[in-house]
C-alpha cells in the first residue's frame, strides 16, 4: 500500500471501498500543498498533506467539468550550463563579425550579410564532405550534391568579389570559423540531448455542489478521473430514483 493509499485509507468506513485514487493540489489556493484524491463507491474525498478532509458525497455534487491542460516546463541539468555558455559563445561570434565587418567599411548591415554567405558556404562546404562520405547513395547523386555545393560556394566567392557591400576578408574568416563549429559541435551534441524543457500534462477538475460550492483541482496527470466521477453520480442516480441526474461536461 502507498503512502497516499494508507492516509485515504484511515478516512473509510465500514464497507467503503476506494475505485480511483489520483494526486494533485486546490486550484486557486497558493501553498495547499499536495492533495490525495479518492473516489469511493459513495463520495469524493480529498486529502491534504496536513490531513484537512474535504468530503463530498454524491449525492451533494450538482455538476461535474473536467479539462485536459499542458504545459512546457524547464528541468535544470548540470550541462544545461553548457549549452548556454555554447548559444553565449555563438552568438558573441557573430556579433564580433558583424563588428569586424563594420570596422572593414560595409557597415553592420553589410557585416551581417557577409555573415550570413558564409555561414551559407560554410553549410554547403560541410554538407559536400558529408555527401561524400555517404555510402548509401548513388555515385551519380553524391557527384550532383557535391557539384551543387561547390557551385554555391564559387557563386558566393563571386558575388563577393563584385558586391562592395560583402567584405571578401572576414567572408573567407567567417567561413572558415562556420566550418570549426561543424566540426566540432557533433562533439558536445550528447551533452545537449534532452536540453531540459519538457511538456507535462494535467487535468483540471471542477465540482459544484448542491449548496452553491465548488471544488477545483489540478490533477498531476491526464487522467479520467472526471469520466470515472461521472459514472459514480451515475450508478448514485440509478440507486435513488428521487434525485435527479447530474450529467458531467468536458469544457
């Protein structure tokens, strides 16, 4: 039996059995800390970590909503670290080629031009090498793909030679720095796997009661607990065929 079963547990009577048993906390009240939450075969219960009892029978819940909600969430890793010292590193790069290209005479935007052709030949160079290494292609196709990245970088080399707002220099030291970060990013790429950002999904549950309360919590989970509460009010409206049905909404 788990923690959360033995403190719903203490909370039964005589003949009272537990169907479904989630975790979650009270939407809307900041440090409640963590709730269990029970379904039995009469009521709803839920359990604080302080032991307050919230007890809701049946035949006092009015209506029923539930809602499936995700979200993204950030798990720190040590490497995460790196991997921030790494876009850090990248991105003073580039800055500092931009400004090198100001400092030629193209100015920023001719910097960041220049930057951007060579980041696109230093692409290219890196995709030939790989091309011809691949052994499950045709020869006719890695000679097509080589053939198709040398012409770029060439078509580059040239418009840089007859555009005055290209710096031929820092094009040459961009692309020479664009081909090092090829080389030697696959290096660390472990290290990034898994970055730390992780989508979680929840539920979020509502009921009213009969004297105009209403209990909202979130699941930590996507669960159906909602449906599950739907058919108890169910099996509870065929057993008293006095009260009337209680049908629950998915908003």
């Amino acid at each position: 039996m788990t923690f959360a079963e033995d403190r719903l547990a203490r909370h039964l009577v005589d003949d009272e059995s537990v169907r479904v048993l989630e975790t979650g906390s009270f939407l809307g009240e900041p440090g409640s800390g963590s709730v269990t939450v029970g379904l039995t075969d009469r009521r709803v219960l839920c359990i604080s970590e302080e032991g307050a009892l919230t007890d809701i029978r049946y035949e006092f819940v009015s209506s029923v909503g539930s809602r499936p909600r995700r979200r993204w969430t950030y798990r720190y890793r040590t490497d995460d670290a790196l991997l921030v010292g790494a876009i850090g590193a990248l991105l003073a790069a580039i800055g500092v080629l931009v400004a090198v290209g100001a400092a030629a005479g193209v100015g920023p935007i001719g910097g960041a031009l220049t930057t951007a052709l060579a980041a696109i030949a230093a692409t290219a160079l890196g995709v030939a090498r790989r091309v011809r290494a691949v052994t499950g292609l045709e020869r006719t196709v890695r000679r097509l793909l080589v053939g198709a990245s040398v012409f770029l970088v060439l078509s580059i080399a040239a418009l840089a030679a007859v555009v005055s707002a290209i710096s031929p220099s820092l094009l040459a030291l961009a692309t020479v720095v664009g081909l090092a970060n090829l080389a030697w990013t696959p290096r660390f790429v472990a290290a990034f796997d898994g970055v730390g950002l992780s989508r979680t999904r929840a539920t979020e549950l509502t009921i009213a009661t009969v004297d105009g309360g209403t209990v909202r919590l979130h699941l930590e989970a996507d669960t159906d607990l909602g449906r599950e509460l739907g058919a108890s009010l169910a099996r509870a409206d065929a057993s008293s065929p006095d009260r009337v049905a209680v049908r629950p909404s998915s908003e």
